[in-house]
C-alpha cells in the first residue's frame, strides 16, 4: 500500500508569542496540533490591560464614609455613576462594596436606582441641578484612559425630580440594624455582566428608609463602546 498523505485541517502558530493589540493572528496550536487555549489569570485581566475598569471610593472630606440617602431623596450623596449622552460608552457595573464605619444601622434593601434620558449637562430641566463631578481611578494604576462616565464620590449630587420608587431598577443587598456598626451581608456585590447602561444614563444608590450609620462605599465599573 502506498504511503497515506495527511492533510492538516487546522492551521495555526506553535510555541508562545505576545501580540499587540488589533494583530489578526494565528491561532495557537501544540507541537501535536492541538489547538491550545487558556483561561485569562482573572475574570477582568483583559478589561484592565485595555483601561477600561474604573473604580470610585467614597473620599468625603471631613468624614470617610457617607450615608445611604432613602430613595425618594433629591441629593443622592455620592454612590452617582452617570453616562452622559454622546459618550461613545456604555456603562456596565463590574461590582459594588459597602463597609460600615460609624452609627447605628438601620433596616433596608439597598437599591441600585436608573433613570434615562439623563443628557449630558446640569441644566434647568435636566436630570441634575448639581453633580459633584469627581474624577475615577483607572484599574491599571497610573496608566490606562480617563472615563467618560462621570462619577461623584464626595460632595451632593442634586437631582431635579426627586427619586421615585419607578426609578428602583436592581436590588443590591440589604442593610441590618444593630446597636454597634455591622457589616452588611454581603459586603459586595458582584453584577456579573446582567446590567448595562447605554449613554444618558444614571444610576445611583438608595434604601428605602435614609440611613444614619456612614459607610465606606466603592464603585467598580467597565466602558465598553456603545451598542
């Protein structure tokens, strides 16, 4: 019998290499012509090398930690994440912590409250009449892209309309009462990918009573191009 020819039916690049990104490359193969494929070292590694994970913490200046405001409030205090229209991006919450520092808890759902059509400017008529714009951290430290979503981590934010229990949007965790400071349960809370929020959104925290107790709160948050 004659020798039998094998034709390869996948074609690719064996042995390590380290692209740039936008390369269209090979796909990575083993000496056996495997095809080889690998788990990134995090579930946010590539968001972070390419700039885009942001993250706001409460920086309340005579004070760490701010209050939960109750949802029916016209100055969510901090906690404001708001994707201004034109921006190109879409907002898509990565994960939300909360810490206790001082005061007596109170009971409450802890909401995630949304609301569209939010423009890009304070204006009469607009969305906000104030926005204490504070500028984010990017997650690859001392490098990466400046956001174009705004975010406020101390100061007031002052909505025009005051929240509404319509603008309730996603339930978060809940707090406990106590008569010391107790961390809430969970103490964050991971989105996973189930939200996203396009350009002339915001989005903010809020309970259903305020809430005397201070906390330590962080936002983290990805930019994506808008769809």
């Amino acid at each position: 019998m004659g020798k039998e020819n094998h034709m390869a039916i996948l074609y690719g690049h064996t042995g390590r290499v380290i692209y740039s990104d936008g390369a269209d490359v090979p796909a990575r193969l083993s000496n056996r012509g495997s095809l080889m494929t690998m788990p990134e070292a995090s579930d946010y590694e590539d968001s972070v090398e390419g700039g885009g994970i942001f993250v706001s913490t409460d920086k309340a200046a005579a004070v760490i930690g701010t209050a939960i405001p109750i949802y029916s409030s016209v100055t969510p205090v901090g906690d404001v994440l708001w994707n201004p229209a034109g921006s190109g991006v879409d907002l898509i919450p990565v994960s939300y912590h909360i810490e206790a520092v001082s005061g007596a808890p109170v009971v409450t759902p802890v909401f995630l409250m949304a609301r569209a059509g939010a423009g890009a400017e304070i204006a009469t008529g607009a969305v906000f009449s104030a926005f204490a714009k504070t500028t984010p951290a990017n997650g690859f430290f001392g490098r990466g892209k400046p956001s174009k979503v705004f975010s406020s981590n101390v100061g007031t934010c002052t909505l025009t309309t005051a929240g509404a229990i319509g603008d309730v949007h996603y339930s978060i965790f809940g707090l406990i009462a106590g008569a010391t400071p107790l961390n809430v349960f969970p103490s964050n809370h991971e989105f996973n990918g189930k939200l996203r929020f396009p350009p002339g959104s915001v989005v903010w925290v809020a309970g259903t009573v305020a809430s005397v107790a201070l906390y330590q709160k962080t936002w983290v948050w990805k930019e994506v191009p808008a769809v």
